[in-house]
C-alpha cells in the first residue's frame, strides 16, 4: 500500500492534468447538451408535427447508438465530407449530442408533471402559449427534473472517458501514458480508478446540495399530467 501511494504521489500531476481535462469534457457536454435537450423537449411537448418528429428523431437516433460509434462518425467520419475537426473539438460535439438527447427525456418527463390548470389559467389571463411556458411551466419544471436529471453529470463524466480513442489528454489517456512509462497498469489503473471516484463523489455532493437549495414541498404543485 506505501508503495502504491508513492507511485500516485510521483504521477499525481499526470492524474490532475487529465482529471481537468475530463472536468471541461464534463462541463462542455453538460452545458450544450442541456439547451439542445431543452429545445428538443420544447420541440416534443408544443411543437408542430414536424418539429416534433425532428426532437424525437434526434433523440432516439442519439440515446439508441452508442457513444463511441457517435464519437467515431464525428472524428473520422466529417473528414470524409471534407469537415476535419480537432480532437477535443470532436469530444465536445459528440458528448454534447448525446447528452443533450437524453437531457431532453428528463426534461419532457418534468414539463408534462406540470398540471394542464395551470397554462389553462394562464391563457385565462391573456398569456400567450409561449409566455406561459417560459414564465409558469419552465421554472417549476426545471426544479421538478432536478432528482432524476442529477444522474446525467455522474454518467457524462464518466462516458467522457471515451475520448482518449481519439487521443483526446483526458484522465483515461494520461492513465496509459503513465502505465506505459513504468510498466504497471495495476497501479496506473487503480490510482486512475480512485481519481475517478473523487471526481464523482464530489460532483454528486454539489448536486445533493443544489437539489436541497431548489427542493419543491411535495404537493406544491399539480401532478396531473399535461
């Protein structure tokens, strides 16, 4: 065990180097997969025909392939249309795109919790279909989703680890880096493992405190569906 914590402590700066990489891959696909899933479960719930076929599209095509394939077609796949793009450029887009087809589930599931009295009433007092959902439906949803969208960080941060098969210097690829330099892929692996698990611990306790700050009373709201 000694042994095995001076060798974390010797590489700890290759393990920090790419646990902040994996962080921004995080971050990015979180942040654009959150307002793509936004618009396509808009789209689903009040679009017209056509936008709801493209959301739902979008969504299936995206939740039922999987990552590395999508990763796969955006790196190696573009240059073929004459598109070529730089590898963490690539990450993001792809884990944006899935991300954001599963955030939309999430947030259909919360828009359609929302009882159908309350756009009736706002329509009542002259609100337009659009202010109503912007001004009424979004912010009780986007605090409703908050229990079940709190698994999609953990698991993106995770899947993010797909990106070092196109070299992208994340925490998987200076893990290889390191075992290839000292021969041991136990260890390398095992402090990989343990960064990985601090990252997801830390990252689930600062969404259990935002979803305690945003906690809604049960039976505040209508839970008739939409």
């Amino acid at each position: 065990m000694t042994e095995w914590l001076a060798f974390f402590g010797k590489y700890l700066d290759f393990f920090i180097s790419g646990a902040f990489i994996t962080l921004r891959l995080t971050a990015v696909g979180l942040g654009v997969g959150f307002f793509l899933g936004l618009l396509a479960a808009l789209a689903r719930v009040y679009g017209v025909r056509s936008l709801k076929w493209i959301s739902v599209g979008y969504i299936e095509l995206f939740r039922g392939t999987p990552l590395l394939v999508q990763l796969f077609l955006v790196y190696f796949g573009l240059p073929d249309l004459g598109v070529t793009l730089p590898r963490m450029t690539a990450a993001y887009i792809a884990l944006s795109l899935n991300s954001g087809a599963y955030q939309a589930e999430y947030f259909r599931g919360a828009i359609q919790s929302i009882g159908s009295g309350q756009m009736m009433a706002a329509r009542a007092i002259g609100m337009k279909r659009s202010q109503a959902v912007l001004n009424i439906i979004l912010p009780q949803a986007l605090r409703l989703v908050i229990p079940s969208w709190s698994n999609e960080p953990i698991s993106l941060l995770k899947s993010s680890a797909v990106a070092f098969l196109i070299a992208v210097p994340d925490l998987m690829t200076q893990g290889k880096a390191v075992a290839a330099q000292t021969y041991d892929p136990i260890g390398t692996y095992m402090a990989v493992a343990v960064v990985y698990l601090v990252l997801v611990f830390a990252l689930a306790g600062f969404i259990q405190f935002i979803e305690r700050k945003l906690h809604i009373p049960t039976g505040e709201f209508e839970s008739r569906r939409a």
